[in-house]
C-alpha cells in the first residue's frame, strides 16, 4: 500500500457496495473491502487501518458490535458507520457509541468523499487533543516535582486541611477561596483540590491577579482576534477558554483594583464571555479557586474588596496557617525538602539534619513560612560539604533569630513585628534586600510594615 494514502476498510457482506466503494475511494485512499467482522478483525492484527466504514447490519455480529469492538481493541481507528436504515434510533445509537459519522444508503460518491475528509479533520483534532493532554500530564509532573505535591505534616490544622482538600474535590463546581500569609503553600492546595477532582486532566490555569493591567484584562481572560487592537497581531485564547473544563486559580485576587473586581464577577455570574474583536458570546466551564494573603476581615470590610465578589469567590473558604503556628511540622517538612533537593542538586551524600537546626527553627518565627525553609534547606544543602546539615549551614536565620527579650513569646503577631523590624535594622531600612532575606515578596513587606506600623526612617533611600 502507499504510505501516502489513508488506508480504508469497509466491511459490507454486500459486493455491491463494496465494489462501489472501491471504486469511489481508490484514487485518494488505499482500499481494503471484506464481507465479515472476522476477516476485518483478523486484518486488523496484520494491517495498519486508519479509518472503517463499517454496515449497519452484518453476519456474525452487528455493526453496533464491530462498533463497540473496534472502540475498545482498537481506540486510534475512527468508524463510519452505513446502512439502509436511516431512522433516527439507528442514527443515535451509532454515534453514541463512538460512530465518527452515518450514512444512509444509498448514499452518492461526493456524500462518502465529504463524510471521510469531515473524518480525517475529526481525527486530527483528536490526535493534537491528545499530543495536548500528554504535554500538560508531562508539565503537570514537572510542576508538581518542582513544587513539591504532598501537603506534609500531621499537625491537627494539616489534617483538617486535607479533609477540606478532599470534600470540595468531589464538587467539581464549587468556588474555593484560599486565605493564608505568602508562602504558606496557597497555590500547592489548589493544585491537590484540582488534581483530586475530576477536572484532573484538563488544565490547571494559574494567573497572578496582582500583575494583570487593568487595560488588559479583557484580552488576557477572554482572548483576542487577529488586529483587534494595536498589537494584536494573531489570535489568542484567554484564561477562561484555555481552562474550559479545568480550573482556573487567581492568585493575589485581593489585590485587585475595584474596577477589574466589577469585570470579574459580571463574567462569574453569566459564565460567558465575548472575545475582544467579536460579537459573539461563548460559554465556559471552570472551577474557580482564589487565594489572598488578605484575612477575611480585611476582604468584607467593603473598602478594598466588593463583598458580592467575596461571596461569589468564597464559597467554600480554606484558610491555612502560618508555619510558626505548626512548628510540630517542621522537621517533617524539612526532610521532606531535604530528600527532593540532594536528588535535585546531586548532593546525595547528605542524608540527615542535625537536631540542633530544629531547636533554631522552633525559635524562628518564618515570615516566608514554607518557601522560606525551603529555601533555607536549598542553600545549606548547596554549602554543605558533609553528610549532614548542622546549625553552620543556617547563619541566617542564626542572625536573623528574634530577641525574645523585646517580644512576649506567646504574641505571634509581635513576634512576626520584631522579625521584620530587627532584619530592616542589619540592612540599614534597604526595603529590598529585608524582603530578599524574609523571603517575601516587595509589596507583602510593605503591608506587613503598613500593618505593623513600622516607622521608617525618611532620610534613607526606599530600596
């Protein structure tokens, strides 16, 4: 056969159709006819088929058999189903399982031409749909080793958290609004909601609400034709459509200017959106999950944040605590890092934590929580030239270590306070650099400084 032709196998017991079907398709396509399901099947294990027209009534099995067969044994090969009979149940039933196309007999040479290049579109379709689905199972994989996808610890708060994770999965609709500080593993729980729940294969959206221009947001969450603004030079699917079916996590949503919260919900509430340079309205399908480091007081007090959005986004409300309040999970987290990053830098000599780092870190309030020690973990690993990580891989958290004597240590929020204070002390108020060494990112410092009413000094350059 010729490698560049598609190879077709009809099986009719009738000759007559057989014989016209070989003569219709034989100048595009490579032409295999036989008159029983088991001379097809047995073809089948020999011979490389891409598409079967297959009769709707057929000795040995039914057409719907063949059909069914054909789906389970052999998943790459579409069916064109023909027959006689063009009611409306045979027509159903056909596509229903699994048919591509029906035709009825007697059926002219352009009907059959036009039925197997709708068929070959069909199947390209689906083929780049599946290349797609391999691509996002594969960054999926690569996300999750990166961040690291179990949610470790065994503190009571933890195993509530995984039992929230678990019942809203099961509601592959629900709105979920995930409340906790910077680094405390926000998008890491929306991720194991999303991956429990039956949109698991499709994809996993992730936006930074805090970075979309407001003069944006239209082209980024609906999409865009082709010249519809300057700079739109091709088509481009936004946010909504490219997670139709999956889940879409707005990260910083309190961040938010008011007007781009108006946008936001009036999409929510209809579920259509209309592409900037089109008339036309689409439908989409997305779990929405949020995540704000703003505490649910700050988010409907109705000055920063519409409270119609807060009740629309927070249905199901998770909050996660801040590590300095799980210090029990500390040491199960810290070998948890520890086995993923020796493997990642190839430092598998190091194979264990000195107990004296634990007593540092349950004396440490970690204002970056979990990406804090984890990144901590990374450099110790990266300096040390042992088998062990002792409290000389961690210098910095030694110097940056709170004053117990300046804070009452059972007041977390002043623990938190002197932290931030005493790390802006040793960088002379260098905003940046404070924030390079919290692990927080610019603008958290800034509302932890606003929060705690930090006094700067105004002769110093803001950093």
């Amino acid at each position: 056969m010729s490698d560049n032709k598609l190879n077709i196998l009809v099986i009719d017991d009738d000759p007559i159709y057989r014989n016209l079907l070989r003569s219709i398709l034989k100048d595009k396509f490579n032409v295999i006819a036989v008159e029983a399901p088991s001379l097809g099947f047995a073809l089948l294990n020999k011979q490389s088929i891409d598409i079967i027209i297959s009769d709707f009534q057929l000795p040995e099995m039914s057409g719907l058999k063949v059909l069914d067969k054909v789906r389970d044994e052999y998943p790459g090969i579409e069916v064109i189903m023909i027959s006689g009979s063009g009611d409306m149940d045979t027509v159903i039933g056909a596509l229903r399982r699994g048919a591509v196309d029906f035709l009825k007999k007697p059926f002219t040479a352009p009907e059959i031409l036009f039925s197997l290049e709708r068929t070959q579109k069909f199947s390209a379709i689906n083929e780049k749909l599946t290349q797609v689905k391999k691509e996002n199972n594969l960054l999926k994989t690569v996300v999750n080793r990166e961040l690291g996808q179990a949610i470790v610890g065994k503190s009571i708060d933890i195993v509530n958290i995984k039992q929230q994770m678990e019942m809203v999965a099961e509601t592959p609709d629900t709105s979920v609004l995930i409340i906790g500080e910077s680094g405390t593993g926000k998008e890491l729980v929306a991720r194991g909601i999303h991956n429990m729940s039956r949109r698991k294969d499709q994809l996993f959206g992730a936006v930074n609400m805090s970075a979309v221009p407001e003069c944006l947001f239209e082209s980024e969450f609906f999409g865009h034709k082709k010249g519809s603004f300057t700079g739109a030079i091709v088509d481009r699917a936004g946010w909504f459509e490219e997670s139709n079916d999956g889940t879409l996590f707005l990260d910083e949503i309190g961040e938010m200017p008011i007007p781009l919260q108006i946008k936001l919900l009036r999409v929510l509430e209809d579920r259509k959106f209309t592409k900037v340079g089109t008339q036309r309205e689409q439908d989409f399908d997305v779990r929405i999950i949020s995540a704000t480091n703003k505490s649910i007081e700050e988010l409907t007090d109705g000055k920063s944040f519409r409270l119609d959005l807060f009740h629309r986004l927070g249905t199901f409300v998770i909050n996660l605590p801040p590590l300095r309040e799980r210090k029990g999970d500390i040491a199960e987290l810290s070998n948890y890092f520890l086995n993923i990053l020796v493997k990642k830098l190839g430092k598998n000599k190091i194979t264990s934590i000195n107990k004296e780092v634990f007593e540092i870190f349950n004396n440490y309030a970690f204002p970056g929580n979990i990406r804090e020690l984890k990144n901590l973990l990374e450099r110790a690993v990266i300096i040390c030239q042992g088998n062990e990580l002792t409290p000389m891989h961690f210098t910095s958290v030694r110097v940056m270590k709170i004053p117990m004597h300046n804070a009452n240590p059972y007041d977390l929020q002043e623990l938190e306070k002197q932290t931030i204070l005493n790390v802006l002390q040793r960088v002379n108020f260098n905003k940046s650099e404070a924030a390079r060494l919290l692990n927080l990112d610019w603008n958290a410092l800034y509302r932890r400084v606003q929060k705690y009413s930090i006094e700067l000094p105004t002769n110093l350059s803001s950093g």
